[in-house]
C-alpha cells in the first residue's frame, strides 16, 4: 500500500498533512483529495487476488482494513442489451456501495484512534456507517430524516448506533451535526468534556476518505471490462461522492499506465425530478447549484438538495461530454418494474433512475446502440420493500405475528 504523500484542497489546491484527521480545506473549505506518490512502478492487481476493493491495496491509502468484503461486485450483462452492463451494488454489506466508503473512512478512523464518528444521511450511509463502526469497535451517531426507508432506521438500531430521527432533509440532520460538534468543542475547550469524546463528522466530501473507498467502483468497471473505458457510465447522483471518486481513479489509472489510453467515458449523473439540484445547474451554465426547496422522491438516496460536492461533479460532468438526466417518480418506478421483470434484478429506485436514464439517452441518440455503457445499481430494492410497495399500492396480505418480542429501546432520539 502507498503512504499518503498529502491531502490536496480540490478547490484552491492547497496542501495539508494526513498525519492527523483531516476534514475540509482549512483554507476555503473544499473537499479534500488524497494523493500518493504515484511515479513508482505498479502493477494491476493479479487476476484472481483478494476478492474484494482491497484488491486495490496500491493505490489506498496505507492502512490496516475494517473489512466485511465490501466491494468487487458483479458486472452484469444485461440480458436484452448486449452493450449494456449493470454494476451490481447490491451484493456489498448492508446491501449499497456505501460499504465501500464506510469501509475505507472506518478504516482511517480506527487508525487515527477516534472513538465517536457522526454522520448526517439520507439512510444508506448510515446502515453503512452503523456497521463498520461496530467492526472496528467505534462509536456510531447516525442523523437521518425521520421518513428513511425501515431497513436504514432498523440497521442503526440492530447495529447499535445511536440514531437520531429528524423532522427535516440530509441537510437538516447535516447541520445538526455541524451545531453538535461546535458545542462539543467548546465544551473540550473548557475542560468539560475529553477530546476523543468529541465527534468527527464523516459527513460525505467532508472527509477524505469515502472518495477514496467509492473510487474503487472506477477501476473495477475497468478492470471487469478488460482494462478499457466504457462509453458512458449512468451514476444516480445525491452526493455524487462515487462520480468524483471514479473520475479520480480514471486519473490514477491513466497516471499508472493501468488503462488502455483512450476517450474517458462520458459521466450521466441521473437526478430524481423532485430533487435535482446537479441538473438545474448543469442546464443553467452554473458552476455549483442552488439549495433545492421541497426535496421530495421515493429515491431516498437522490434526496440531497445541495450536494457539498457540487462545484466538483459539474466540472466532471462537463470534462466528460456527459449530461444530466431527471426522472419522476412513476417513471423510476416503471424501470424498476422492468428490470425485475425481465432481467430477474431487484434495483434501488436509485439504480432504476439509472436504467431509466439510460433507456432516456438511448431514445434520444445522446447514447448509440453500439455504445458500451454501464449502469450503476447503488443498492438492493430489498432494502426499499416500504418505499417501493408503497409506491406500487401494495399492501401488507395479513398483519405478521411475531411469536416473541424483544424490545430493543433506549437508544432512540426522537427531534
Ligand atoms: C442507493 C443509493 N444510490 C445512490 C445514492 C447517491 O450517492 P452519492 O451520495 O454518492 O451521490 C445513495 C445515497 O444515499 C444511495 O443510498
Ligand atoms: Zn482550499
């Protein structure tokens, strides 16, 4: 594994050091890059090896896993189009490419010696985060709005995390954390409270290393198409953390000689149209967008209105030749259908956005037929069965009897 050579500002390029925790640019508050000294010699990982991201060791950061075999998920080839493979997500623990960013940020976290991370989320990341922290024997504090899907809200609880419910958005529960951790340090300051009992915020973009897990989803979509760029790559895009991670290994990879030199593939971001912030600026000429008032879309995880990153996925965007596609719920819905029914695949409303984009580009001739894209399915639809039967009317047949309960309380914060 490398040794980090520094952490670079994204935005003014400033340098600082990663020889301690890290959040964002002390300078002007841009996200963080880590950067290795990549000049020496290489080598792609051997076919076969470790089963998992950490096939990639050379080009993490150096540092001992918390691993529960996040990672090197299937490429799928979709059954009606030969051109077009499915990323499939879903096969991660917790069942999204969270793990991946979870697995790497736990990681650094344990090696830093931190005992309490927060984070805010939309539900993913926290079912993620709830379960590396556990790994690693850190504590959890997950911050999610109080209608996130069942399974995020159970995993927080069943994990052991400390959950707080809010009656708002990802950006609510994000400033929430923010307030806390402010009032934290000034209790530190004045002797009241221990430093290690002083959260880290490991809000998405706000530290280094979640890109730095979710970029592995980069080079496996090349390694798994025979070290070659695809023509388009659909992301559904909330925080956009695995976009910019991706485009970061695209560069790693062409540093190290790792890919077939060649046209980078054109970055989709797919948005929900009841939360399309990315989108709104792209078409608008904008270099970052604007706070999206009244979020709303059974894609939770699409439901971020101001990604931190946003300055950031629209320059990859538009680097690319890629574009912005938003999609209502119902079409998200008809995709997801689709899929399940002809391909045997149960998505994410966020993976279905993707497909559907995809169907949307190829319609329109942005995308040709012989084109080699890949799709992302960020997650199992096992872990929306609330949100996508509610979408689809569906209704429970008969109330479940559980023979034996066990309570499990006190560790809910309602707000
Ligand atoms: C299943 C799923 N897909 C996509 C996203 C968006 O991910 P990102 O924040 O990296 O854009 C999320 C975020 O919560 C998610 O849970
Ligand atoms: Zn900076």
């Amino acid at each position: 594994m490398p040794r980090i050579s520094s952490l670079e500002c994204s935005r003014c390029h400033q340098h600082v050091s990663a020889d301690m925790p890290q959040t964002v640019c002390p300078a002007c508050a841009g996200s963080l890059y880590v950067r290795y000294d990549l000049t020496t010699a290489v080598s792609r990982p051997a076919p076969g090896g470790t089963q998992s991201m950490w096939r990639y060791a050379a080009v993490l950061p150096d540092v001992e896993p918390v691993s529960l075999g996040e990672g090197w998920t299937p490429m799928l080839r979709s059954r009606r189009h030969p051109n077009l493979y499915l990323k499939e997500e879903a096969t991660n623990p917790t069942g999204t490419f969270k793990a991946r960013g979870m697995s790497m940020a736990v990681s650094l976290a344990r090696h830093y010696g931190l005992k309490k991370l927060a984070a805010p989320s939309a539900g993913n990341a926290a079912g993620a985060l709830a379960a590396y922290a556990t790994a690693a024997g850190i504590e959890a504090h997950l911050f999610m709005p109080r209608d996130v899907p069942m399974a995020n809200y159970l995993e927080g609880i069943a994990y052991g995390a400390q959950v707080t419910l809010v009656d708002g958005l990802i950006s609510d529960c994000a400033r929430m954390v923010a307030e806390r951790i402010k009032e934290q340090r000034a209790e530190q300051a004045a002797g009241r409270l221990a430093p290690e009992d002083v959260w880290f915020d490991i809000s998405s973009l706000k530290e280094p290393f979640r890109v730095e897990g979710k970029k592995t989803m980069g080079y496996e979509l090349v390694e798994q198409l025979g070290w070659e760029y695809p023509d388009a790559v659909f992301y559904p895009t909330g925080g956009g953390v695995g976009l910019i991670g991706m485009w970061k290994a695209f560069a790693e990879m062409e540093a190290l000689g790792w890919v077939t030199p060649g046209k980078r593939p054109k970055m989709i971001a797919v948005q929900a149209s009841g939360c399309a912030p990315v989108a709104r600026a792209f078409e608008a000429g904008e270099p970052a967008s604007k706070f999206f008032e009244n979020a709303s879309t059974f894609a939770a995880g699409l439901r971020v209105p101001k990604p931190y990153g946003d300055y950031l996925i629209l320059e990859i965007i538009r680097e690319s030749g890629g574009t912005v596609v938003t999609l209502d719920d119902a079409i998200i819905l008809a995709s997801l259908l689709d899929w399940s029914r002809n391909e045997g695949l149960l998505l994410s409303p966020e993976g279905a956005a993707a497909t559907a984009a995809c169907d949307q580009l190829l319609a329109s001739g942005f995308l040709a037929p012989a084109d080699r894209v890949v799709i992302f399915n960020t997650g199992s639809g096992l872990k929306y069965v609330d949100m996508i039967a509610e979408a689809m009317a569906l209704k429970r047949p008969a109330e479940k009897k559980c023979p034996q309960r066990v309570p499990v309380g006190g560790i809910i914060t309602p707000v």
